[in-house]
C-alpha cells in the first residue's frame, strides 16, 4: 500500500510541477515559451540528403505517427506533406542504412524543414504508441518497449505471429499446442494477464483457453510494439503483463500505389504461405486490401516421427478505407480470419508406439502416411472464425484533437470430436465484443503533453452446441484515466491514473434437464495508475525507472466454468467470489548506443495480490475427486480456481557489438530470466506454473553490399538459441514436471535483387535447429501428452530439423 501511495504521490507531484511552470512562465521569471501557433491548414515540405556526401536520398520514408499519414522523397530527395493542421507532431524519417530522425516539428502554414540523415550500422531510435498518450520516442518511455518491423519479421522463419515475437524479443514466450497455437507470455504471464492490440482494437477471443490462440496472420503484420509491464492504466483490465500491440494496416505514402506479394515454403511440415496486397493515397484518400493464405502438413522430429494431426490451414482477407484533410483523419478497417488447427492428442498403439485414431463406432486405427501428407485436419480440431470491423477516427478540436475509436468483432470457435457425428460441433463459443475509446488530448505546451481518456468493451458470449465449459454471459466495462508527460532537456517524466468498473453477469443454464450453472452477478472496480522517468544522462546512456499497479478482473473460466477441456485430464470449476488481481511492479534499466556497441538491460520486480491458479479438488476421503466425462467415459480428475499471493522477478539484457570500422559485422546477444513464486507453498511447491526457463540467443551476423547495383543487402547469419533447464516447475498436483535444457543452431542468408536502383524481389532462406534436436520447450502443452509405451517417452517433442525460403516481391506505383 506504501508503494501505491508513492505511484499517487508522484502523480500529485507532477501536476503540481505542471501548474507551477505555467504560473512561472508567465511571471516573467523565464522566458516564455515557444508559442503554439491556431489551428491553420499547412504544409510540411524539405529534403532529405546524405550527411556525409550531400547527395539527395530518394525514397526516404516520413512519417507523422499521430495522424497516421505521410510520404517518400522523390528522386531529387523532395517531401511533401499536406493538410496538416497547425500545431506540433513528431515525425520519423526512415531509410535503410542510415539512423532514423525523430524530432517534434511545429508546423504552421507553409513550414520547410530539411533532414540530413547519417549512415549507422545499427537502428538505434524508435517510435512507440503503445502505452503512451501520443507518438514518443522509445528513449522517452519509461517502459521498457521492443519495436519489430516487417523487414525484421521477414527474416524469421515461424509457423505463427507469437512464435515470431518469442524467437526475437527478450522476456516474450508462447504457450504453444502444436505450430498453429501459441498464446503470448510476457514475463512469465500470459493467458487474460496480456492484453493483444490490433490495429487500435482490443482483440478479444477465448484467451482463457489453454489450446486458445489469438488468430492474427502473421503475413498482414507491418508493425509490432512490445511493452512489458503493467499496463492497465491505459487499456484497463487484463494487461497486467504488458501489451502486444499488431499493426497491419495503415495508410502508405501520399501519391502512391504499393503492392507486396510474398511466398513461402517449409520443409519440415510442408507449410506454405501466400500474401498478397495492393495500397495507396491520394489527396488524403486511402485504401488498402490484402489476402493471405496457409497451409500445413503434419510435422516431424527424430523421437515421434510425424506427429499426427498437427496440420492446419488457415485464410485471411482484409482492407481499410480512410480519409485525411486538416480537420484530422477516419479510416473503416475490415478483416475476416479462417483457421482449422488440428489437436494433438497423443494417444499411441500400445505395441508399436505409432500414433492412433478415432473411428466411428469407437473403433482405432493406427496413422499411416495418407493420414499424415495432408493439411485438412482429422478429429479432434477446432475452426476458428474471427471478424472485425472498426472505426478509426482522429478529429482537430481547437488546439488539441480527439480520437475516437469504435468497433465490433465476433469470434466463433467450434471444436469437433465425435467420430460417429464428424460434421457437428461438440462445443460452439459465439462472442460478440463492441469496444470502444475516446482520447481528448489537451494542447501541447512547452514542455507538456496530457490526455484524458475513456474506453471499455460490452460483450456478450452464447453457447450453440451440447458440450458447455463456461456459461452464457453477459459483460460491460468502462475505464476513465488521466495520463501526463513532461519532456524537458535530458529528463522525461511520465505519470497517470485510471479508474474502472467491470460487471459480468453469468446466466443460468441447465443441461438435460439439470442446472448446470446457477445465475450469478458480479462487479468488479479498480484503481491503477504508473509513474516513471527517462534520463538521457549523455548522448550515448539513457536511464529508465517506472513503477506500476495493474490489475486483472477474473475471467469466465476463473469464476463460473463447469466442465472438461479437450486434450486435457481435468474438469475445471469456477469461484463465483474470486478477486481481482492486482500488481505493483518496478521496472529500472539503462540504454547505451556507440559506435561499437549498442547495450540495453532491464531489471523487474513484480508482486502480485490475489493470483488465480488451480489445484485439485480432494473428496472427504481426502483423496482425488474424480469425474466420469459423459461424452469420452474418460476418468477425469476436477480442478477448482484459487487465488494466492505471488512474487515474480527477472532481467532482459540484450548487446549488439559492431566494431568500427567492421560496420559490416554484427554480434548480438540477448538473456532473458524471470523467476516466481507464491508466497506460500502449494501441494508442496512455492513455484508458479508456466514460468519459461532462461534463454541465451546468440547472433553472429554479417552484412554487406547495402549499394549493390545487383545484389544489396545481403544478409548472412549463424543462430545460437540455448534454453537452460526449467528446474523450478509447479508440481503441485502432478501439474508440471522440470524440462531439461537445449541448444539450438540456425542460420540464414538472404538478399534483395536489385535492377537500376529498384528492388525486383527479396529473397531469404533459413536453416532452423540443423542438428536436429529433439527437445520440449517447458511451455509447450503437448509436452504432456500419453506415454509412449515403446520407447518410454512422455509427450510429444517439438519440431525438428527445418528449412524454410521466402520469396517478396514488391511493386511501387505514383499515383498522378
């Protein structure tokens, strides 16, 4: 409580300092500030040339984040941005091979400004939108953030959106089922604990879910921002962890047509994947399409052979239509996603260790290579339909402006079972979701930025087939926060508070005739807030400290489910009276950018109230409680939500040597640790469950020729990825066993082909676990799988050796 107080205590401080500044400045005591200049319709206009030579730099990117607009030098290093009403915006100036520009510049009427960009071998500024008020420098956020680009997703080689992030940001995880499932941790917390963005919108499908994806196509993505941390105080209920904010439609540069079509090839489940997508902006109009498609077979490693029924295929379509003047910007976001995942069960013949299947009648049948060459899935799988569509709307209201956001998204998830009744769904959640948020952002003054804001979600979820987990429900939520930034010198402080107020209503169901579940209300109401600071001690060291209180509402599965999972051995009950959770976390860490060396480290301490888990239900014998599932016969063992009191702490650290002058070889080194526990011991255990295992990744990087007249930018890389072992699993319960540790080696090249100054295509492949490891990564589910009686082994192992190839081809249009 003493450190809550501290939170609001910093806060209260903050805006003192802010009324004080104002009263100083009018006082005479210092010089006044910068004026902000009325309302005014301008033009932003300049070059961009080469800080060594002077040479002009076409095809530069700029770009105003707030008003989500911008454009390319021409061939004479000439920009122009127009329609933008008077005021201050930060604006980023990309271009491969050199550092990136962020400055605030004002604009008012007719404004010329010049940029002079430098070559760098690494990118050392960025911009975040995540967890902030309005577009800040990364270096300005007290918050740790990682930025990942759609040239850096291009060189990963992944099977889903998540996987992609864990194999590349520190302290980020996936609790995966099979290679189309992967829910993201951060930290160590994952499920309802993160909160998923996507294009400005709340994702929201069943995150309680164990076998529960996010049903992103990674294919779309342009853009991810990585926060770690609590982040409650601007998105509300559930980012107690941090936010994965996906970014996969945005308008291209004014008086351009863009179009991208991308192939790729895997070897080891035969995965293949097509994206293709056309946009453009003329006169403030906008427009973007896009298709994806993929597909897999089953994959394989040297323990299990294939592993049956780990196929799976998904589509995506989507587009976006807006338009932007000086009165601000509107955009229409549509996107429609399809997947049919199938669900490792595991179960082996007994004789031969090979992987079985059911047939109708309730029959088996040993897989064979027909079962395995395909991507349609067998029983059990699920088909997940995700739509959304979404306003996006930023209007100029006096000297400030308004952002208004409203959407609807609908996520339908059938799962099939049932040999004898192949075609209809065992169990069908239909949840509909209308978010929404409103940001007034106040004028800008010298040194200050400030926002109010509202937004919150009404939900409503239906059952529409016999097997029920959780019942009907009924869900609203609204949130009001206050967040301030003050950016003076070298000294950034950041500071804010929200309140919120969530009711759930759970509705009365009963089964053949028999309540299965009782009607029940809850409300749920909760303070946080976060204050921080970002020193930039020198030009090369940047200082970060931020402490935050979070909180999570229990979900639906937490307070109210009653029944089994599929492809586990349990039957889960709800607590109708469990508590929100609540966090109080400190993050402290340092930032270093040289010519040789690029280091930054973080530090977290994370205390959580109120922790939600689940244990085993005893009999009055004192021994298991044991259920009978009517629909499998299965004996399964019934687990009951508890709430405990948890500790979690750990580290990031992450260094990219590049020695001058060998600007063309990179040595990147990234550690990530997180430990957590109960304060008191569980079944014999303090340990917390689903808490990754420490990872060192090594890369060993050389790139060159980024002027080719031919080839350019080319990209060779060697990987070290070696997790440490996992010895302090939450074995209470028989729930989680220790991992032993694994050392993976990978390696890449890849190039763009270049033909008078234009890219015709890029091309990458990669090499992923050449040794061939068979391994279980401590998060993976499937690790728990049935024995094989053949060769003593439990579980399922994760894939095997892969190669994999992507094709890119991009096209670039003027629109006159």
């Amino acid at each position: 409580m003493k450190s809550v107080n501290a939170i609001f205590t910093f806060i209260f401080l903050l805006i003192s300092l802010y009324t004080y500044s104002q009263q100083d400045l009018t006082s005479g005591n210092n010089p006044p500030p910068v004026p902000v200049p009325p309302p005014a319709g301008g033009v932003l206009t300049g070059k961009i040339t080469d800080a060594k030579t002077g040479e002009a730099l076409p095809g530069a990117s700029i770009y105003v984040h707030d008003l989500k607009k911008g454009t390319m030098s021409d061939d004479k290093g000439m920009y122009r941005i127009a329609n933008l009403n008077g005021g201050k915006y930060l604006i980023e100036i990309t271009y491969r091979g050199y550092s990136t520009i962020i400055e605030t510049v004002t604009v008012n009427g007719d404004t010329q400004k010049d940029f002079v960009l430098k070559e760098a071998v690494v990118e050392n500024e960025e911009v975040t939108v995540t967890g902030v008020s309005s577009a800040t420098r990364i270096r300005q956020s007290s918050q740790p953030v990682d930025v990942l680009k759609k040239e850096q997703l291009f060189n990963v080689s992944a099977t889903n959106a998540i996987d992609a992030l864990a194999k590349t940001v520190p302290g980020v995880n996936g609790l995966s089922t099979g290679p189309a499932i992967s829910k993201p941790f951060i930290r160590g917390l994952g499920y309802n604990r993160v909160v998923t963005i996507n294009d400005g919108m709340r994702q929201e499908g069943q995150q309680w879910g164990d076998e529960h994806g996010i049903e992103i196509d990674d294919y779309s993505i342009q853009r991810v921002e990585v926060l770690k941390g609590p982040a409650s105080l601007m998105y509300g209920s559930d980012a107690l962890a941090g936010v994965i904010n996906i970014i996969s439609q945005r308008p291209v540069a004014e008086g351009h047509i863009i179009a991208n079509a991308l192939g790729e090839y895997q070897t080891n489940n035969a995965l293949r994947g097509f994206y293709g997508d056309v946009a453009g902006t003329k006169n403030g109009f906008s427009f973007n399409a896009y298709g994806s498609y993929k597909g897999a077979e089953d994959y394989k490693n040297k323990y299990d052979g294939r592993v049956f029924n780990s196929k799976f295929y998904n589509q995506n379509v989507g587009g976006m239509l807006g338009y932007s003047g000086t009165w601000g910007y509107s955009h229409l976001l549509v996107s429609n996603f399809n997947q049919r995942i199938g669900m490792v069960e595991g179960d082996r013949d007994s004789a031969t260790g090979a992987f079985i299947k059911a047939m109708p009648g309730g029959a088996e049948a040993i897989t064979t290579n027909s079962d395995f060459n395909k991507i349609s899935p067998e029983l059990p799988y699920q088909q997940i339909r995700h739509f959304k569509i979404s306003s996006d709307n930023n209007f100029a209201v006096g000297k400030g402006s308004l952002d208004v956001l409203l959407g609807y998204q609908q996520n339908q998830r059938q799962e099939f079972g049932n040999p004898d009744e192949a075609a209809t769904p065992d169990a069908w959640f239909n949840l509909k979701t209308v978010n929404y948020a409103v940001r007034w952002h106040l004028p800008s003054t010298q040194y200050w930025k400030t926002t109010i804001g509202v937004n919150g979600m009404s939900q409503t979820n239906t059952n529409k087939a016999e097997e029920v987990i959780i019942p009907d429900y009924d869900l609203f939520d609204i949130g009001g926060f206050v967040f301030t930034h003050y950016n003076k010198n070298k000294l950034s402080l950041t500071g804010g508070i929200r309140f919120d107020s969530r009711h759930v209503h759970g509705k009365p169901m009963n089964i053949d005739n028999e309540l299965k579940f009782a009607g029940f209300s809850r409300n749920f109401s909760n303070i946080s807030g976060s204050a921080g600071l970002s020193y930039a001690a020198s030009n090369l060291v940047t200082l970060k400290f931020n402490v935050a209180r979070g909180f999570r509402a229990p979900n639906l599965a937490e307070l109210a489910s009653n029944g089994a999972h599929e492809g586990t051995n349990r039957y889960e009950v709800g607590v109708n009276n469990l508590k929100s959770e609540t966090s109080l976390q400190v993050d402290g860490g340092f930032e270093l950018n040289s010519e040789h060396v690029s280091l930054e480290t973080s530090l977290f301490y994370n205390h959580i109230n109120n922790f939600i888990f689940y244990e085993k239900v005893l009999n009055g014998a004192g021994t298991d409680s044991i259920l009978t599932d009517p629909d499998t016969g299965d004996e399964l063992n019934v687990y009951r939500f508890d709430q405990k009191d948890a500790n979690l702490y750990g580290a990031e650290l992450a260094i990219d040597i590049h020695p001058h002058p060998l600007d063309w070889l990179h040595f990147r080194n990234a550690f990530s640790f997180t430990r957590a526990q109960f304060t008191g011991e569980v079944d014999g255990t303090k340990n917390i469950p689903f808490i990754p295992a420490a990872r060192l990744f090594t890369d060993l990087a050389v790139s060159l020729l980024p002027k080719g007249k031919s080839l350019r930018n080319l990209h060779i890389n060697l990987e070290s990825d070696y997790t440490f072992k996992q010895d302090h699993p939450f074995t209470g319960f028989d729930t989680e066993t220790a991992t032993p540790d694994y050392w993976l080696i990978n390696a890449g090249i890849g190039s763009d082909f270049v033909s008078k100054g234009k890219t015709l295509f890029s091309l990458r492949f990669t090499a992923y676990n050449l040794g061939n490891v068979a391994y279980q990564n401590h998060l993976s589910r499937l690790k728990y799988a049935a024995v094989n009686n053949v060769t003593g082994r439990t579980g399922v192992f994760n894939m095997g050796r892969n190669f994999g190839i992507k094709l890119n081809v991009p096209l670039t249009f003027t629109w006159n």
